[in-house]
C-alpha cells in the first residue's frame, strides 16, 4: 500500500494535480523537518510503545493512517468549515479515524490491541495529526494533503521503527522474538525496554539527527 | 476489579506509577514548558485540577451513559468533547470571577485540551476498571505527579543553562536524557506501593 502511494505520488509530481510539489512535500515530511526528531511533536507515543519493534510499527501504522484520512478529509472539507470551529472539527475528524483504527485492531489483533493499550486512542491528541490539519490541510487541496499526510506518517514511522529497534534489541537481544544477539556474550540490559532506557534511546536519536542534518539549520531550531 | 484503597493509587500515580514518567503521558508541553519553575507550576496546577475534574465527569459519562447505551466505541470523541468543553468552560468561569486566577492559569488552559495526559488519565481509569473513589484518587494523584515531575524537570534545565552541553545534544535531546535521569530516580520507588 505504501509504495502505490508513494509511486502515485510521484506520477503526479510530473502530472500536476498536486502542483509538482509532491515530492518536496514527501521529502520534507519524512526527513527534513521530521516530525519526531526535529519538530518534536507525537513524544508521548514514541516513548510508550516502543519498547519492542512490533508495537512500534503497529504504531505507526495507525498513525499514517490516521494522517492520511484526516488530512484527506480536512482538506476536503476546508472550504466549508466556519474558521472559528475548524478546531474541534478537526478533533471530530481525527477521532473518527483513531476510532476506526482502534476498532479494526480489537477485532483482528486483540494481542497487539491490549498491549498498545490507552496509546491507540492518545493519537488523537498527538500533535502531529492535528498539527499537520492545522497548519497543511486547511491551505491545500486534497491529493497533496494527503501526500502530506503520508510523509509525515513515515517520518514519524521512520522514527519508531529505529527506536523500536534499539530498545529491543538492547533490552532483550531479540528482534521479532528472535534471538539476535548471543547470550553468551551479551546480557541483556532491562534498563532499556523501561521508562529511562525510552528517555535516553529518544535523547541520543535526536542528538544523531541534529548531527547528521549539520550545524546550519541548528539556529532555527532554538 | 482491583481493591486497592483510593489513597493507595493517590500515592501510587505520584510516585511509583507517574503518569509522565512511567506512562510518558504530557511529554510535549513537559518539553516545551519545562524553561522556568514559575510557569511549569501554573501548568502544573491547572493540569492537575483539569485532570482530576475530567476524570471525574468522564467516568459519571462512561458509567451511566455510554455503557447502558453499548456505545463504548464513541468513548474516544465523548472524553475529548468532554475536555475540550470543560477546559472552555473553566476559561469563562476563570475570567469572570477571578482575573488574577485568570492571567496566573488563563494561557495554560487551551494548551491543556491537547495535553495528552489528560486524556490518558482518563483512559486508565477506563482501563483499569476503577470505582469513583478511586478515580478520583487517580485523577488528582496523576495530576500532581506530573506537576511534581515538570517542576522538577524545570529546576533542573535553569541549571542546565550554565552547563556545556555538547552540540548535537543541545536543547531537546540533552532535555530527554535528564527526563530519563529522573525517570530511574523515580524508578527508586517501585515496590513501595503498586498499582496496576
């Protein structure tokens, strides 16, 4: 599903429905100004669920979808809203989707729907969907909306996945439930599938993409 | 479902189970409000009488309208409803009776609709299955262990001005390295009292 999204987004980058802005936007959402790492919107969930790489793509499954629907839908309907209650029309949209989400997971994944626990229903107030409506939908025409939607959802995903990653294979050695590193020569640290190992996995993610994005953009980040 | 005492979770969301530490419930106005102590304990005391009155009104809702009508899957759109009315509501209130209380509280109020604690305090006491007295407990409890954690996390990052960090950790990143700090000392408590 992701990649018929992402190759019909490039075909209307050189179409145009989107205005040939497609791909910046794709780029700018999943990597530029990701929203986990640089923006520094959605901490709440990225810290909860990740302590095991499933739940974290599970997480971030939910989340692109959620984005994509409610920008879809914010867009649409962004000529018709009155301004002053374009908030909780918002908010409207966007619980309408996690509900969605959170039924389809009790009915096919009740597992992974118990351990995610209140975390599927937080999306609603997770910064980056409503502030992706707030700030892209409302000024853009649907298509590229949603193609908005869909790069900051993998960004965000993006961002999950690594930390997923780190703390599980820290945490247990194991990716999947599949024993990676040996236990004879590595012993499990506890301390990373807890509370402060999200903290510090978070704090050095962050300090790695600040690294990597180079000191010039350092300045509007303050 | 569980029997503990009301003021077994009060103690227990404060400490060993706090809501910002534990649950990771608030991080993003703990990170960016989290410069100065006096603004992080406005914040911190409009969150926790936001929390402990949304809990309260949630659960009345939950218990003796949603359940009795099967409409448990709209639970999500009625607890935001229900905040971003209350919080509206308080705002009004606020500025008619007490301008002072008013400029003290009154820009915190509408970042509290979308503080993510909120609405996950009221989840968990969904989740787990509490009674009214002991959501009212957790309402209240969760609420000043997040004042308790941001104050503080502020203390700490007026201190953290004088330090030299180095680059890439500047700012955000430095700041979740300490929350993780203070989520191992706070770890300290565990086994004193346990909710679940």
């Amino acid at each position: 599903m992701k990649k018929s999204n992402a190759a019909a987004c490039s075909a209307c980058a050189t179409k145009g429905p989107c205005g040939g802005k497609g791909l910046v936007t794709l780029k700018d959402g999943a990597w530029t100004v990701n929203p986990l790492a640089i923006q520094m919107l959605g901490i709440c969930s990225a810290l909860a669920v990740t302590s095991r790489l499933e739940s974290s793509l599970v997480m971030g499954a939910a989340l692109i979808f959620v984005c994509v629907g409610s920008n879809l839908f914010v867009s649409l309907l962004r000529k018709y809203t009155p301004h002053r209650i374009r908030m909780i029309a918002e908010v409207a949209i966007i619980a309408t989707f996690v509900i969605l989400f959170d039924q389809f997971l009790k009915a096919f994944y009740w597992d992974m729907s118990k351990q995610l626990g209140p975390y599927v229903g937080l999306i609603i107030t997770n910064c980056i969907v409503m502030g992706r409506a707030e700030a892209f939908a409302l000024q853009n025409p649907p298509l590229l909306s949603m193609v908005d939607g869909l790069a900051n959802g993998l960004g965000y995903a993006g961002g999950l996945a690594i930390i997923g990653l780190i703390r599980e294979l820290l945490g247990t050695g194991k990716i999947f439930g599949h024993a990676v590193l040996l236990e004879q020569w590595y012993t499990p640290n506890q301390l990373m599938i807890l509370a402060p190992g999200a903290f510090f996995t978070l704090g050095v993610v962050i300090a790695v993409f600040n690294a990597l994005r180079g000191p010039q953009d350092e300045e509007e980040n303050k | 479902m569980n029997g503990n005492s009301a003021l077994v979770i009060l103690i227990a969301a404060i400490f060993t189970n706090n809501i910002l530490l534990t649950n990771f419930l608030g991080m993003c106005s703990f990170i960016a409000c989290s410069g100065q102590i006096g603004t992080s304990l406005g914040l911190g005391t409009a969150v926790t009488f936001v929390m402990t009155m949304t809990t309260m009104i949630n659960f009345v809702i939950y218990h003796h309208v949603l359940v009795p009508l099967g409409l448990e899957h709209l639970t999500f759109i009625v607890f935001i409803a229900v905040i971003a009315a209350f919080v509206q509501f308080v705002e009004m209130f606020v500025e008619r009776f007490s301008l002072k209380l008013y400029f003290a509280l009154g820009i915190f109020l509408p970042l509290i609709t979308v503080n993510c604690a909120i609405l996950g305090a009221s989840l968990f006491m969904v989740i787990r299955e509490y009674t009214f007295t002991q959501t009212v407990g957790f309402g209240f409890g969760a609420g000043v262990g997040w004042a308790v954690a941001i104050v503080l996390m502020a203390g700490l990052r007026q201190k953290m001005r004088y330090s030299n960090v180095p680059k890439p950790f500047e700012g955000v990143a430095v700041a979740m390295i300490i929350t993780g700090v203070l989520a191992m000392a706070f770890m300290g408590f565990a086994g004193m009292v346990s909710i679940q």
